[in-house]
C-alpha cells in the first residue's frame, strides 16, 4: 500500500483520529505547570531531596518516582480519554530503510554534539551551576548506575512522546502554525524542569526547540529519542 502523503506543515504523520480534545491537552498543560512551580518554590526555599547512602534506597526514593512519572504521562496521552491507542500516530515514521535509520542515527550524534557544545559554552560563560536537584540524580554506585539507564530510557522516550509527540501535534492543531506549537511545547519542556534552575530553563527550551524542529522535519520522534536517551545516560554515566 502505498504510504499516505501528509501536509506539508504538520509536525509528523498525524490523522484526525490521533488528536485529543482540548479538555486533555489543557489538563495535561496544568498538570506541568503546577508541578513545576511546586518544585521551583520547594527549590527557591531551600527543600532539599532526600540524603540516602543506601544504593537501594536512593533508587527506590529518587529513581523509582521518576519513572513512574514518566511512564504516567506517556499513558495518559496515549490512552486515557482515547477510544484506542495513539502511541504509534504519535511516533511518527520508523525505520524501515537503512537510509532513513542511518539518517536519524546521524540526527542523533549531531544533536548530542549539539547539547555538549551548548553546555560547554554556558560553562564556559557562566561556570558549572548545577542545582541540588541535578546532584541529587546522579548515580554514585554500579547499582544506581544500572537504575541510570532505565531511568534515561524512560525520560528520553516520555519526554519526546509527550512534549513533541502529542503536544506539538496538539497545539499544531490549535493554532494551525506549527512554528508556534514548537515554540510553545519547548517552553513547556523547559519549565518542567525549573527544579533545576533558571540557567536549565534557558538551554532546555533551546534544546526543546531543535527537538522540535527535527520531529516536524522528519515526521517523526525517533531521532529525537535516540539523542535524548544517550544525552541523558552520558550526564550520569560520562560525567568527570
């Protein structure tokens, strides 16, 4: 069968069927909003995480929560409140060449050179910052390095589900510019994760952005997998 041409402005290769009402992409919107400024205010008040030297402790407290998280807003954007899943509308094209795999593997190295040349110059230009939410992430141990990983995975794979698969198709939708709907999920991308300062906000939303444009450009949300889990399993494991 022939593979179905989509317009020439949407974000990936989306249906009617694949959108939400608006209801759940505002619910979803709220829902980000109100965890980040609770843990902006805990950070900007001194809340500290959970000191633990038990390795099994610190997944279980720190780690565990996280995926559960993760995985919590990936199900409600592909399932919950959908009559089937839209998990695969939402991911866009797959590999089904080497060229279109060699390609998204090379958008994939591109982009994590990309975010090392960005924190390497913010360091550079501001000097190495990271707040106690940042530290208290990182693995100390084999066993927590291990737990990195599956946490990276989760993060990278939820994180570009959520923010340029299902939002930026939602708010593409919306408003009928794509341009805008990248603008605004980069934005929400960066401030999900306020907890870790003002200086993440800032080279999250750059990064948010050029996820945004590559899952536009390629129709799809794997390249952008791909760079956000390694980036993420390098800053915990490469760290020095």
């Amino acid at each position: 069968m022939p593979e179905q041409q989509q317009p020439p402005n949407s974000s990936a290769p989306r249906d009617a069927s694949s959108l939400a009402p608006p209801w759940h992409t505002a619910a979803l919107i709220a829902v980000i909003c109100a965890v980040a400024t609770t843990g902006a205010l805990l950070t900007s008040r001194g809340g500290r995480p959970p000191q633990l030297a038990n390795p099994s402790s610190r997944i279980a407290a720190v780690y565990l929560p996280m995926v559960v998280v993760q995985w919590s807003l990936a199900i409600y954007v592909c399932r919950v409140g959908r009559p089937r899943s839209a998990l695969r509308c939402l991911l866009g094209k797959t590999w089904r060449t080497f060229g279109r795999a060699f390609t998204d593997l090379a958008l994939a190295l591109s982009g994590w050179l990309f975010v090392k040349a960005v924190e390497l110059a913010w360091i550079r230009l501001f000097g190495l910052h990271d707040g106690t939410a940042v530290l208290a992430m990182l693995p100390r141990s084999s066993s927590e390095r291990v737990a990195w990983v599956a946490v990276s995975a989760s993060a990278g794979f939820c994180e570009e589900l959520v923010y340029r698969g299902y939002l930026q198709t939602q708010l593409t939708a919306f408003t009928g510019r794509p341009a805008v709907a990248i603008a605004i999920q980069a934005a929400l991308f960066a401030i999900a994760h306020g907890d870790q300062g003002s200086g993440a906000v800032a080279r999250l939303s750059l990064y948010g952005l050029a996820f945004g444009v590559v899952a536009w450009w390629r129709r799809s949300l794997v390249a952008g997998i791909v760079c956000h889990v390694w980036t993420d399993v390098a800053s915990g494991l490469l760290r020095g």
